[in-house]
C-alpha cells in the first residue's frame, strides 16, 4: 500500500474515535445510569410494597462503596453485580420485581469506580473488587440463611471471583452474560484510544473505568484459571447465543471449568444477544427462584 495513504487513514480512524466517545459521554449522560443517592431512591420506592430502600456506604483503604438493599431480613439476599459500564440502577427492574420482593431481599452494588463507589478511578484487579464486594456480603449475611449472587457481563467475571475465593459465603450462583474465557470477547478499536491523553480529558470515568478493565480482561481471566475448582456452590450460566459482545464460548468455558460446583445448569439462549436483561427477564428470575429453590420451572423452555 502506498505510504502516503496509510497515515491519512490512521487519522480518520483517529478523529473517527474521538467522535465517537463524544457521542457515547453524551449516551452515557443522557442514561443517568449514574444516580445520586436521592435520585436511586426515588427511583426504587416505586416498587409494589412500597419498602423503602436502604443506601450504604463500606469503607476501604481507598474509597467508599456505595450499596442499596431493600426487602425483608427474614428473608434469604441475592446479592446483584453489574458489568460496565453501569451502577446499582442498572438493576432497578429486578430491585422492584414483586414476584423478588416475595421470595428475597436484595442488595446491588456499585463496583469499585462506578456509581459512588470512587468514580472514575478503576481497580482493575478483579481479586480485589471480589474480597471488597465479599466484605459486603459477609457483613448482610448474619440476617439471611442463604445468598445467590447473580453476576453480568463483567460483574459475571466478579461474581465467580467471589465464589472461587470465599465459598463459605455463597448457596447459589447465576451467571449471565458473563465474560469468563480469556481472550474470547469482542474488543472494538475504540478502546486502545479511550485513555489516549488527547482524550482522556472528556471521557465520562465509567467509561474509562471500562476501558481499563476491557484491556485487561484476558490477564485477569487467565489469573483465575486455576481457582475454578474451588467453585462448589449450585451454578446457572445463561447466555444469548447469538452475544457478539460477549462470545457463546464464554458459558461452554464455565461449565466445562465447574469440576466441583454441586450442579450446573447452562441455558444458551436462542436468538438473544448481550441483552437479556431487558429481553428475558424473566428467564433471569426463574433461573434466582430455582437457586433459591422457590420453583422448579424448566430453565430449558427459555432456550427459543
């Protein structure tokens, strides 16, 4: 190729970046996936029981983590982690699902540079956000006989962290959506241009909080290689077959690395993508009851 051609297409690539994290800070603003603690709480009462939600903050060495319950004590806690990038609100249509409410309290996290938990300065060491969201849970576990945890998208890769390190704290495990194989997920162009220090300036710190963890995905994944057999909690994997985002093989990878987990159940979900959240709902629901042991629905009928 000729020479004088490749560096004007290097600065179209590069403007063609910048524009488009313009576009996403504007996205990500106009979301308001990050709420003040007023604002969540607006955003939670509106629930079917009226139960007000309870906001907290746990102390580290280095930030405040912010967390919101809601529910009933007497009752067993799935505790929810989100991906990125994202808050605790992400989670407001499970937080306020009455058939939940009935069965579970539950408590959401914002993970280590996200939300109020040190905005926009990452911990890109998974071990570490596990042993914080870990302290949390071990802190709520004194009122409930059982926790679930359900974990997606990145918040997937915590999750098991959590059930590899500490599984004395967990009864019950559902990963969606969860990156998990190193290496197998989709990594865009934009990302090595994020933290450029021509751009760094106007990058909202969620998404460059992501971007931190994006590019060292398949190093943190790797670490924990040998720890999956320390998983011996109950585990659900669901996934869209058709995630471009996160690659199917993600779930093949779990399932074949749970050697010890007491069951595993893997549903790849037909005709669905990175969205099933928003999709299939109540497959994720299902798949929380049946941890919790509440009902014994046939996960595999949510496979179309």
């Amino acid at each position: 190729m000729n020479i004088r051609l490749i560096r004007p297409l290097r600065r179209k690539r590069f403007y063609l970046a910048i524009a488009l994290i313009a576009f996403l800070s504007y996205a990500y603003d106009f979301l308001s996936l990050r709420l003040s603690d007023q604002s969540l709480r607006e955003a939670l009462v509106q629930n079917p029981f009226h139960f007000q939600p309870d906001i907290h903050y746990h102390s580290t060495k280095d930030r405040q983590v912010r967390f919101v319950s809601m529910g009933q004590d007497s009752l067993p806690l799935i505790v929810f982690v989100h991906g990125a990038p994202s808050s605790t609100h992400f989670w407001k249509g499970m937080l306020t699902d009455s058939l939940l409410l009935c069965n579970a309290k539950m408590l959401a996290v914002d993970r280590p540079g996200y939300g109020y938990s040190g905005y926009g300065k990452p911990e890109i060491s998974v071990q570490k956000q596990a042993q914080v969201i870990a302290d949390i849970i071990r802190q709520e576990r004194k009122h409930h006989s059982t926790v679930i945890l359900h974990g997606s998208s990145y918040g997937g890769t915590v999750a098991a962290r959590i059930a590899m390190d500490y599984p004395d704290l967990i009864d019950g495990l559902l990963l969606q959506s969860a990156s998990l194989a190193p290496g197998e997920e989709k990594t865009y162009s934009i990302s090595y241009y994020v933290n450029h220090w021509a751009t760094d300036w106007f990058v909202p710190g969620a998404l460059k909080v992501a971007n931190y963890e994006k590019l060292s995905h398949a190093v943190q994944l790797e670490q924990m290689r040998p720890f999956w057999k320390r998983i011996i909690t109950p585990t659900i994997i669901l996934h869209g077959a058709m995630d471009q985002l996160i690659y199917p093989i993600n779930a093949d990878y779990a399932r074949k690395m749970l050697v010890n987990a007491r069951s595993v159940d893997l549903v790849m979900v037909k005709n669905s993508a990175h969205d099933l959240l928003w999709t299939r709902r109540e497959l994720l629901i299902a798949a929380l009851l049946q941890l919790l042991n509440k009902d014994h629905t046939d996960l595999y009928t949510f496979r179309q």
